[in-house]
C-alpha cells in the first residue's frame, strides 16, 4: 500500500494544493488570497501558467465565485458575499424552519452570557488589559468563540427568514 500524505497530516505548508489539478489550484490560491492578486500572482500560488489561471479566472468569475478588479494589472480576489450566500443556501436546505431557529435561540443566549459576562456589547469591546496575564489565553479564546457566534446567529437568521419565505403559504 503507497503511504498518502495528504492523509496523515496538512499539505505541505510550501506547497498547500500539491496533488490537486490546476482548476483546483487555482480555485484554492483564490480563497486563500488575503487581497487582490494579480493573474501571475495566482498563477504562482496555484504552480500553473499564467493562461491557465486567466482562463480559470474567467470561468469563477462568470460564476460569481471571483471578483475581478479592471486595471492595470488587472486584480482578483474571492467574493465573500457568494460564499455567504452558499452558507445560507446550505443551513436552509440542512435544516427547517424549527430547527434553524432553535439555532438562533441557542446562539442568541451564547451571546448575551458572553455580553453579561464581560459587561461589554461586543467583543471588540472587551480590553483583554484589563483582566490578569494568566486569564489572557482564555480571555482570547472566549472572545473568539463570541464573534463566532454573532457571525454565526447572523447567518442562521438570514436562512431562518429564507425558510420561513419559502415556506410561507402563497396570498394570490
């Protein structure tokens, strides 16, 4: 049997898409993006030439997936809102009405104990310089989990209203 190393572990960190085809690659050099890059840029992250990621460019950008940025060079970069709207498009069809804002409920009682047990709206908020050394990993951790929890609520919410649309009985 031929060990596989993408089984026993992370890709290896110079070489993140190793073993992928190049719609693959390019498609994962995207999304990894921090800012726009340019064709050769993404052409260089995805180990292809600089045609190859232009053609694909072009496709997830006719898709939505990508946005482009016309100049000199032009730019792409991963449109959030797409994503978003598949996490939306994803929770609606996991899960009914019911269940969606039992979820909302949940995360909605998360959020007001984090709220109570800082005595701040929002993480960013909370002045971590504020509480002792050895608290401060724990601290980071718990704010991290709260504006995981906003972010998620915000998108079960926005499933919830979706469902509930899509379920509604029809007034014609």
């Amino acid at each position: 049997m031929v060990d596989n190393p993408r089984r026993d572990g992370p890709p290896p960190f110079e070489r993140p898409f190793e073993g992928e085809n190049t719609v693959q690659r390019v498609y994962g050099a995207v999304l990894h993006a921090r800012e726009p890059m340019t064709a050769a840029e993404i052409a260089e992250r995805a180990d292809c030439s600089e045609e190859s990621a232009r053609t694909h460019l072009s496709f997830y950008t006719d898709l939505g997936i990508v946005i482009r940025h016309e100049g000199r060079p032009v730019r792409y970069e991963r449109n959030d809102d797409y994503f978003e709207w598949r996490r939306v498009n994803e929770l609606v069809q996991e899960h009914t009405v019911e269940e969606l804002q039992r979820r909302v409920s949940e995360l909605t009682d998360r959020i007001e104990a984090y709220r109570d047990d800082y005595g701040a709206d929002s993480p960013a908020k909370v002045d971590v310089l504020e509480f002792d050394a050895e608290q401060v990993d724990d601290i980071y951790v718990d704010l991290g989990d709260w504006a995981t929890a906003i972010e998620e609520r915000r998108l079960h919410e926005r499933a919830r209203q979706k469902a509930a649309g899509a379920t509604a009985p029809s007034h014609s």
